[in-house]
C-alpha cells in the first residue's frame, strides 16, 4: 500500500466515523423529541395513553354489537344516510372542479415563461401559499357564521383551500412544460390565450388531471369533516347519531361502514385512472 | 409535407388505405372536438343540478350581510364601550365591553367626559359628539346631518330626527331599540341600556392591559424602560416585567395560544414520525421482492387500505372515546391513517429500488441485515425522509382541523372563539399563526429535503 493509499484510506475512515456521529447524534434528538413530545402530549390529554390503550376496541365493540342486535335495520340506515353522502360526494365534487379551474389560471399566472404579467408571479404565489395554509375549517366556521350551516359552506372552504393546494402543484407541472410548442404558436401569430390552450394545455392536462383526482379524494375525505362541524352531508348525519348516543348506534355503523366503502371505492377508481394518466395506460406490474 | 397524394396513389393498393387512414384521422378529430364541447356542456349541466341540490338561491339570501360587516370590522378594529345600565344606574368605559378591559370609573380615556349620575359626554369620530343626559335621554349632534334626540319614554324608545330630515338608512327604529350605524361609531338604547361604540384600528390591549404599568406607553418609551430607566417592579428588571405582562396576558392569554400552537405541531410530529416508524418494517414485509410469501403480503396491503380507508373523522370518533379529549388522541388518529398511507408509499418504493446495489452487497458475502443496511436502505432513504417531511408538513394543517374536533391545540381556541361569534379579533390573530406556522413548516421541510435528499 502506498502512502496516498493510506491516506486515503485513513480519510475514508474519519469520514465514515464522522458520519456515523452525525447519525448517532439525530437518532438521539430524534428519540428524545419523540419520548418528551409523547410524555407532553399524554399529560395534556384528558385520558392517558396506557389507560386508554386497552379500551380503543370498546367502542367499536358497543356499536357493533348494538348493530348486530338491530341488523335487520341495517339496510334501512344505510338507505337513509345515501343522501348525505351524495351530498359529501357532490361537496367534493364541485369544489375539485371549482378549486381546479381556478386553479389553473393560478398556475398559469404564476409560472415563468407562461404569466401575462410576469411581475406579478410572486403576488400570485403568496396567494396560493396563504390559501393552501388556511385549514378548510376555519373558513368553514367563519362561512356558517355569515351563511348558515349547510353544503355551501363547506364547499366554499374546501374550494378555497384546493385553489392554493392544486395551483402549487399545478405551476410546478407547467414549469416543466417544454415551450418550444408555445414558441412555434407564437411565430404563427397566436395570441397569448391560444398559447396557453393549445401549446401548454394538451402538454400538462394528463398530470393535472392526475392531481384534481388526487385533491377529489382528500376533498371526499375534508367534506366528511367539515359536514361534522356543521356544514353538511354525511358528517352532520355521524355527528347527530353519535350525540344520540345508545340506540342510534345501528346508524353510526351505517355511516362508518358507508364512509369507508366510498372512500376505499374512490381510491382505487381514482388510483388506477391516475396511473393510466401518468403512466400511459399500463398499470405497473407486480402491483395486486 | 412532400409527398402528395398523387405519389401515394401511384402504388396500387395504397388508395383504400389512405382513405381509410384519412377517415379515421377525420373520425378521431370529429370525435376530439365532440368531446372538447361535451366537457364544457357536462359540467355546466352539473353545476346546474348543483345549484338547485345545494338550493343555492335560498343560501344565498339568507346570508347575513352585517355579520360579514362586523366580522370584518373586528378583524382588524376594537371598540370601546361607553354603557348606562338603566337597572344599576351606572355608567361603564370598558374595551370590546369586557370586564378585563374596563377602565376605572375616576379614569375614563380622554374623549369620555364623565358628569354627575347619568351625564356623559362622547366624543367621537368626525366632528360628531354623543351626550347622555337625565332620565334616558341622549342627544347625538351629527355633522352634516343635524342633532338626534332619542329617549326612552315609558315603554317605547322614541326618535326625534332633525326637522325637515328624512329616516336615514344608517339609523333602524323599532319600538324597543334605536341604533344609529356610522361605521366608525355605533349608538344603540333600549329600555334598559343606552350604549355608544366607537371603534379603533388595530387589537387592542394586545402587549399589555390596562392594569400593567407599560400600557399606554410609545414604542420609544417602552425601549426607554426596557434598556436604562428606572425598574417599576422593584423585584425584577423592567424587561423581564414587560415580558412577563405580555405572556400573562389575560385578554389575549398569549401563553396558552403558545402552548396551543405547540400542541399542533407536537401533534403533526408524532403522528407523521410514529406513522413512518410503525410502516417501516410492515412495508418490508408488503413488499414483493422481499416478502415472497403471498397471504402475509396481500393481507398487510388490506390492512394499509383498510387504515386508510377509515378516514380520519372516524379514527377520531373511535380513539376520543378510549383516549378523552387532546392532543394525544389527534397524534394517535393522524397516525393512524397515515400509517396506511406510508405503508403502501414504502412498500411500493420497496419495489422500485435498484436490484443491483442489492446484488452487489450480497456478492461481499452479507447476511440479510447487512444487504437491507448497505443495499436497501441507500436507496430507500431519500424517498422516505422526502415523504415523511412532506406529511409533517400537510399533517400541520390537519392537526389544526382534528384538534377542532378532539378539542385539542389551536382547533379548540379557534372553534371556541368562532362559537362566542365576537371575538373575530382573536380568531384573526389564531389564523394568522396557523398560516405562519403551516408556512413556516413547508419552509423548513423544503429545505430539509433540499439539504439532505438532493444535495
């Protein structure tokens, strides 16, 4: 071994101790962040963890049996709670396609190369950022304060919030758009529109198509919450059942058991039709 | 475009072909413009059913304009209260009307000028001046208006408009209440109360309140104090004092929205952080190329879709009920449909590793330890901590919205102080940290992905 190789080998090794340090050094923070958060949060809780730990069945348990009991109502409850969950779907429904649209002229007025007023991509930006920071509840509240409780509300909020949240991610795609499309319409006298719709929109639709169906499903599931705060659907129909308490539980089970099917059906629909979008028809191999 | 259909048709056989070809070319665009139409006309058909499915004419005008007017006027104002209550004979000076803000009854702010039993005079905004007078009688001298009496009589509150004027749309009249609206004051009597409001820019007492010594007091003198006057609390320097009038706060309760903010992240943190090191090694054994064995695989991926598909609103009806109310139930139930969602993200980025780093370890002569540590991890690390960091950031904003719902962190102070519908001051004050904050949080993760995932 020559000298440089010793050298070498020797600086390789520091390195890697050096390395092994730094790890070592983040596991620990990590593991202290972890067990002081864990101790704070379980103080500051009404019930402990390890108190609570072995009654998280009991719930489930309590309904169940009580649907059980009761299972010929069954399919009457889950008739009954169909039209609020259509109502939680069309909630989600509209504000994708509203907060979608929207969203587009965000993403268009924000991205480089694309902007009318280039000056003004930074102002559009804060824009988004403040409107995918402010969580869908808060103006939720403030919207039944002014409206009433009801869809509207929610819709309005959940429509707020994926203007901020699509328009991101939909600038992000735009920004990697090839322009030469958008140059050769340009040379041939197109204006600023035709630009945009036939040079920016057939290159970007498949991946944005991809990340409204992705917000549809996170909106299905923010629609469902807001509905328990008072604006609507499926939610406001768990909340009062829930407040019934004992003897409406063959409902709460309706509900719960139409939540989930709607959600898992909406998953996987959505999944594949993105992975046709994106990844152009095929469905990766291997995948169940 | 050099060829011409001549050339083409020069090849026998060729004809049908190209008609066929130039028919299906026209079909498919037909088809193409038919569908750029039909999308328009679809949803134009859906928003019109959603119209009348959310009876949005009916929402519509039932809205509450002068809620939006008020809410929008405490967002970044206060007022004042000048208050006589007619069954106690008293007349009050408190700011936004609460007890903790009252000002001593010897000490009312400049514009108030206090008299003997109910005489009071208001200045206010504008050049107009209100004046509280015996037996329920109040005098409100508007500019270019002219001077409104109302008074109380009997029952009844009565109006006497200056003469020759007509009713104002800023002035509403009913047999038991007349309120005057001026936007930067308000005037209202009842039977039992006469009250004026007038109203100032930005929130008030929101350092100190009345009680501790810095209120009132300019930026450049409260420097003063803090650097070199003379200590006003002898046991502590001045600096500590204003620090600890401001975080004690008992109008604004500063350390408790602290600690509420606190509990939010707090709740992102574990809720991300325990998600990802619960599906870490269940990914492993959902993984295809690592788990060959089918029935464990196949029931973990339901497993991740059944958490998943429990949606948080339920994880958190369930877990309130073994846990209560706080910030550990919200940590317990963003964890709990997390772990299903990093579960299938690490299972499928599991698959999708190189197989050759794997290899390569392997011909060294590693046991499957050392292939995971040396050949997986490498790869696997990037996409992991990059999701994790995102989550925590997403997860941020979550927390608020399940803490609403458990009663936990900044949700509960924000659903509390929208339920009151009058402190709009302090739910500007909460969103504005949740939105610095949640911002804060993608700065800093995107800048954690940057340093460590790409650079």
């Amino acid at each position: 071994m020559s000298a440089t190789d010793i050298q070498m080998t020797e600086n390789y090794l520091a390195q890697t101790r050096r390395k092994r340090l730094y790890g070592g050094l983040i596991l620990v923070i990590f593991v202290a962040l972890m067990a002081s958060g864990f101790t704070v949060a379980d103080d500051r809780n009404a019930g402990g963890f390890f108190e609570g730990f072995h009654r998280i069945l009991d719930f489930p348990k309590e309904i169940l049996a009580e649907a059980l009991t009761k299972w010929r109502n069954l399919p009457a409850r889950l008739w009954a709670a169909v039209p609020a969950l259509i109502e939680t779907l069309n909630v989600a429904a509209v504000s994708t396609v509203v907060g979608g649209i929207g969203a587009m002229v965000l993403a268009v007025l924000s991205t480089r190369g694309l902007a009318p007023w280039p000056r003004l991509i930074p102002v559009f930006r804060r824009m988004m950022d403040v409107m995918r920071a402010l969580p869908e509840i808060v103006t939720a509240l403030v919207l039944i304060y002014l409206l009433g409780g009801g869809p509207v509300a929610g819709m309005l909020a959940i429509t707020l919030h994926s203007f901020g949240a699509l328009g991101k991610l939909f600038s992000e795609v735009a920004e990697n758009s090839d322009l030469k499309p958008v140059e050769g319409l340009q040379s041939v006298g197109a204006g600023w529109f035709q630009r945009i719709w036939l040079g920016v929109i057939p290159q970007v639709a498949p991946n944005w198509s991809s990340y409204a169906l992705l917000r549809f499903e996170i909106n299905i599931r923010a629609s469902a919450i807001l509905g328990f705060v008072g604006a609507g659907g499926i939610g406001y129909d768990l909340k009062t059942a829930l407040q019934w308490g004992t003897g409406r539980y063959d409902s709460v089970v309706a509900i719960f058991a139409l939540l989930f099917a709607t959600i898992v059906v909406v998953d996987t629909i959505s999944d594949r039709a993105r992975a046709r979008l994106v990844r152009g028809g095929k469905l990766d191999e291997g995948r169940i | 475009m050099s060829l011409s259909t001549t050339d083409l048709q020069g090849a026998t056989g060729a004809k049908p072909d190209l008609a066929a070809r130039t028919h299906a070319l026209v079909t498919n665009f037909r088809w193409r413009k038919r569908r750029a139409l039909a999308v328009p006309l679809v949803l134009l058909a859906y928003g019109i059913y959603i119209v009348f499915a959310f009876d949005l004419a009916t929402v519509l005008g039932h809205a509450k304009p002068d809620h939006a007017r008020v809410l929008l006027r405490d967002f970044w104002s206060y007022k004042t209260q000048v208050a006589y209550e007619a069954r106690s004979d008293e007349t009050v000076v408190a700011i936004e009307g609460e007890r903790r803000g009252t000002y001593p009854a010897d000490a009312p702010p400049e514009w108030v000028h206090r008299g003997t039993g109910q005489h009071t005079e208001i200045d206010l905004p504008g050049g107009a001046h209100v004046s509280y007078l015996a037996d329920r009688v109040a005098k409100l001298a508007i500019p270019d208006f002219g001077l409104v009496t109302v008074s109380v009589e009997g029952r009844d509150v009565k109006l006497d408009l200056p003469p020759g004027r007509a009713m104002p749309e800023w002035i509403s009249v009913s047999n038991t209440r007349v309120s005057v609206d001026q936007g930067d004051w308000r005037f209202s009597m009842t039977r039992n109360r006469t009250e004026t409001f007038r109203y100032f820019p930005g929130w008030e007492l929101f350092f100190f309140t009345l009680d501790s010594p810095f209120h009132g007091k300019s930026p450049g003198q409260l420097a003063a104090l803090a650097l070199w006057k003379d200590r006003v609390n002898p046991d502590m320097p001045n600096i500590q004092a204003m620090a600890s009038d401001f975080w004690h706060n008992n109008m604004w309760h500063h350390s408790a929205v602290a600690w509420a903010m606190l509990e939010t992240v707090l709740m992102a943190f574990l809720g991300t952080m325990g998600a990802g090191m619960i599906a870490l090694p269940l990914a492993f054994l959902a993984a295809t190329n690592f788990t060959p064995l089918n029935a464990i695989r196949l029931s973990l991926r339901r497993f991740f879709d059944f958490l998943r598909g429990v949606d948080g609103l339920i994880w958190t009806v369930i877990l309130s009920r073994a846990f209560g109310p706080g910030p550990l139930t919200g940590s317990l139930a963003i964890l709990m449909t997390d772990t299903g969602t990093f579960g299938k993200m690490f299972s499928e980025a599991l698959e999708n590793i190189d197989g050759k780093q794997v290899e390569g370890v392997n011909s060294t002569g590693a046991n499957g330890l050392q292939r995971a540590r040396f050949g997986v991890i490498p790869q696997l690390a990037p996409v992991i901590l990059s999701q994790l960091l995102y989550y925590l950031e997403s997860n941020t904003r979550s927390a608020t919205v399940i803490g609403a719902l458990v009663g936990g962190g900044i949700g509960l102070l924000l659903t509390q102080a929208i339920i009151t519908q009058k402190d709009w001051e302090e739910v500007c004050y909460y969103v504005i940290l949740i939105v610095l904050t949640v911002m804060a949080m993608d700065t800093i993760s995107g800048w954690l992905r940057r340093r460590f995932i790409k650079g």
